[in-house]
C-alpha cells in the first residue's frame, strides 16, 4: 500500500508542531509552509526549500542605522560607511555562538566580488560554534564600493577602469589594457577600506564588553585583494592573523612597478618594510586554483602576467618577491605561505581549511 505524499506531509507536520522546540522554519517563499514551524534543521517537506533556524529569518528592511544589538545565533546590522563614507551604509553579518563569553575570539570574513557576506559568514559557522569564535562579515555593495573601493581598498580616486576591461566570452578572464588605464593614488587613510575593520570591531567590543584587543581577518578572491594590500599600507591596525586567499593579483612589495602591481608613485616607503613583513600575513592559495580553474573572475594584463598565469602562480610569486626583497635588506620576514591541497577557486574549503589553521 502507497502512502500518498500529502498524508507523508501531513505526518511530518503534526509530528514537528507537536515537538517542545520549534525553532526552524522554512525558507520563505509564498507558500502556505511559510507558516509553518519544525523541531529540526533539513529541508521543508511541501516546496523543497532548505529549513532555518529562526533568528536567522530577517526582515532586512526594518534594520535601524547604528542600532547594534547581537543576540545568540546569526543575524545582521547596519551601520554607516566611514567618516568620508557616512552616506553609504554596511551590512554586517554576524554569528554568535552559544558558547559566546567575553573571553571569545573575534573574526572578520571579507566577501569576495559577488559581496555575498551572508554566504560567508554561513560557512564559518560550524567553526564558530566549535571554537567559540564571534563572526563579522561586512558586505560592501558594489554601487556604493566599485573595484577601486574594494579590491584596490581605496587607495585610488578616479580610476577609469570603464572602456579598459575586456570581458573574454565563455572564460572567466579580464583583459586590462593598462596603457589607458588612469587614476590619482589616495594617500588619505581614512577613505582606505581597512580603516571600517578596526571601527567594526570597536563598536562590537563595546557593546559586547570583549576583553580581547586584537581580532583575525580571512578574506577570499577579492578579500584576499582587500587583506594583502591592508598589510602593505595600513599601520597599527588592531587586526592579529590576516589570511588572504585566492586573489586574481597582488600588489608587490617592489618599488619598480606602480600601484596597483608594485607601490611606486604610492606612500609606501622603503623604511616602512619592516613594520610590513613583520606583520602575520599568511598568504593561503588553493593548489588547483591553477590554469584550470575557470571560477571567479582573473585578470590578465602585461604586468599582471609577469606574476605567473595562474593564482597559484601569482600568489606564490607575490610570497617569494616579499620574502626576496626582506632578505635584500636584512629585515626578518613574519609571512607564511600555505597552499591546500585539493582545493581551487572555493571559498567554502578554503575557509574551512583556514578555521584548522586559525583554531586548531
């Protein structure tokens, strides 16, 4: 005898709703199931749709500017962009844990171009209930951050990347033609990117009372454009661990190519490169994101091609050129260089990869 599929329904909603806790419900999606509460996590048995835990359900819209308040579980704030900045506003995604205490650990996880900081700071969450581990991921949208804001971390004004990039068809590849390629450096920190992190994390040790002073970042693709660079330019950041994984091309510390390939014609001084390779960057590649992997999009230009063909390629480069250059000049070298094995272009892997180093 066939049970038919409403009664298979039926049983498991009278089965959940009768459960003590109730704390899932399905994703939303127009149906009558929206209404519906379940005791565990899976998939909703009417439309499909993934099961979430409750407090993970918000209304976006009603988010107040500056109103920060962190219950357990995951959720989002806003605030606004920095001091230059404070028409533009930032979501921040966050995942408390259970196990939250003021004695807890504090991560930043900096979204890759598709400024999806929901979907990264889902990933971590396994690994910030095992540690007890607060989540921060900050999405910055790209009408508000264009490439130059982001990726370049603002460390230029008028760049006119429009007209100069070259979207290949049917491959992952852009093609800059730098020769056209114009803009003005800005030696102004306070519009520099990096400068929101420190300012997130204050207004979060505040208002959670944390004892700890420093933080750790780990950010992927356009992330790891975003944390390289901080570790070039930014000073006295409270920032500890700063992975940066999976980036298209760096910013080496050379000072015959300029910005954003090497810092010539940037504030970067020479004398500075001690405080830069001091610091506790590791550089994180994946070992398959190599010339097969078409995921995320990789630039191509005539200088960015002399760091390699590949991110692996380049990432190492940009690690072996620092590494080369504080040897030139006597300066001991604090970096790390970590490849995973049998990861690309994926942030899901690498962050999990990056949870082991950081927490394990």
């Amino acid at each position: 005898m066939k049970i038919k599929p409403i009664l298979i329904f039926l049983f498991f909603v009278i089965v959940s709703c009768t459960t003590k806790d109730k704390n899932y419900v399905c994703t939303p999606c127009d149906l009558t199931c929206d209404t519906l509460k379940f005791s565990k996590p899976g998939t909703c048995p009417k439309c499909g749709m993934e099961l979430l835990h409750k407090d993970a359900i918000i209304n976006e819209d009603d988010l107040v500017l500056n109103e920060i308040t962190l219950k357990s579980g995951s959720g989002v704030f806003l605030i606004e962009g920095g001091q230059t900045r404070t028409d533009k506003h930032i979501k921040v995604y966050y995942h408390k844990p259970k196990s939250f205490s003021t004695d807890s650990k504090v991560l930043l996880v900096i979204p890759g171009a598709g400024r999806n900081a929901d979907s990264y700071r889902d990933t971590w969450i396994d690994a910030s209930e095992k540690h007890s581990v607060l989540l921060l991921s900050p999405q910055y949208l790209e009408e508000d951050y264009p490439f130059g804001d982001y990726h370049l971390g603002g460390l230029v004004k008028n760049l006119n990347l429009e007209g100069n990039i070259e979207f290949v068809e049917n491959t992952n590849i852009a093609k800059l033609n730098e020769e056209k390629l114009t803009f003005t450096f800005n030696d102004n920190k306070v519009n520099w990117i990096f400068h929101d992190f420190d300012r997130i994390f204050d207004l979060i040790k505040a208002e959670l009372g944390l004892l700890t002073n420093t933080y750790d970042l780990f950010g992927h693709s356009a992330g790891g454009h975003i944390l390289h660079r901080m570790a070039l330019f930014y000073d006295n950041s409270k920032a500890n661990n700063m992975l940066a994984s999976n980036a298209s091309f760096y910013t080496l510390p050379d000072f015959e190519y300029t910005y954003p390939f090497g810092v010539r014609n940037t504030s970067l001084e020479e004398a500075a490169l001690k405080r830069v390779f001091s610091k506790k960057l590791v550089v994180f590649l994946g070992e398959e994101d190599n010339a097969t992997e078409t995921r995320g999009t990789f630039l191509r230009s005539k200088t960015a091609d002399v760091q390699g063909l590949h991110r692996l390629a380049r990432g190492t480069y940009f690690f072996d050129t620092a590494k080369a250059k504080a040897l030139e000049l006597g300066l001991d070298f604090n970096w790390k260089l970590v490849v995973v094995t049998n990861v690309g272009h994926d942030q899901n892997k690498m962050g999990q990869a990056a949870s082991e180093l950081l927490y394990e």
